[in-house]
C-alpha cells in the first residue's frame, strides 16, 4: 500500500510541476512550430566557440570579438529544444520575444558549444528568407545569435539583448531555446 501511495505522490507532483516532456513555454507573440519533431542535443563540454568554429560559420560578425565573447561555456547535459515562430503582424524588439517566453531569461539560454551543435544537427532549421535566434550569455551579459544559411554557410552575428531595434512582425523569423 505505502510503494502504491508513493507511485501515486510521485507521479502527481511530477506532472503537477509542469515537469512532462510535452511542456512547452506560452506566449501571445509566438507559436510552437515542429511540435511532432524532437529536436536533441547531446552533452557538451562547453570548449566549442561561435569565433573559432570556421568549420560551422562562413561568416562571424566582428562583435563576437569586439565583445570578447571568446571564453569556453559551462558543460552541459543533454538538452532538448524547441521551435517557435512569430505570430503574423506583431512588431518586437529581442527582450520583448524572449521574456515573452519566461521571465528568467537564464532557462532560455544555450551554450555557444550548443548553438554550433544546432548548425550541425538541424541545417533544414535555416535558410536565407528566415532568421533564426537563440539566447546565450557571455561575461554575465545576454546576447541574441542572430543566424542564416546563404550559399557559402551559416552567417551568425550578435546584438545585446537590450538592443532597441525593433523587427518588423510581418517577417518570419524563428526562435530556438532549450525546452522547459
């Protein structure tokens, strides 16, 4: 009776917490797209650096070393993601697009070493006429990867997340984060 009693509190809370595999973030700028898909990155090591990766980038903006964002990233586990689209029509700048998600930005963060791994994994998240985001922080500040296939290979640059610029919503443009 006590090892049903346990199952029973064990299995509540877990789906209680929200803690399932199908969580997902909700937003009133943003959709789920690829929802039957999983998408999965293995452990890293944290030792791969957008800057020194030419082997994944054809092109790195000058920021990423303007802003000395050369330091290896910590170790992380296996990580699943997840895929989200702007909703038609909605202008937004990059905090509004991510806090729209989760307040604590930390929890939508990737590692460098991690967002190589996205370009390597999932080239067919990418293309010329779609920008794709991710979230990752160096030197205690948050950064936007900014990044697109061309012809010659992915183009990545960064902007500060408190940038300003505000994005027209009337083009697609997608956002990858580590799911909750």
């Amino acid at each position: 009776m006590k090892t049903i009693f346990l199952f029973l509190s064990l299995f509540i809370s877990h789906f209680a917490s929200g803690q399932t595999s199908d969580s997902v973030y909700s937003s009133n700028i943003l959709q789920r797209i690829f929802v039957r898909d999983k998408f999965e990155l293995p452990a890293t090591d944290g030792w791969d650096i957008i800057m020194y990766s030419p082997d994944v980038f054809s092109y790195v903006s000058p920021d990423f070393r303007k802003e000395k964002m050369d330091l290896p990233s910590k170790m992380t586990g296996p990580t699943d993601l997840q895929v989200y689209s702007m909703i038609d029509g909605q202008d937004w700048n990059h905090q509004k697009y991510f806090s729209s998600l989760d307040s604590n930005l930390d929890r939508l963060c990737l590692t460098q070493h991690q967002i190589i791994e996205v370009c390597r994994r999932y080239r067919g998240l990418f293309s010329e006429d779609v920008a794709t985001f991710m979230l990752f922080k160096s030197r205690r500040h948050y950064y936007v990867a900014g990044i697109m296939l061309v012809p010659s290979g992915f183009w990545i640059y960064a902007d500060p997340l408190e940038s300003e610029q505000v994005f027209n919503g009337s083009f697609n443009r997608l956002l990858v984060v580590p799911a909750p």
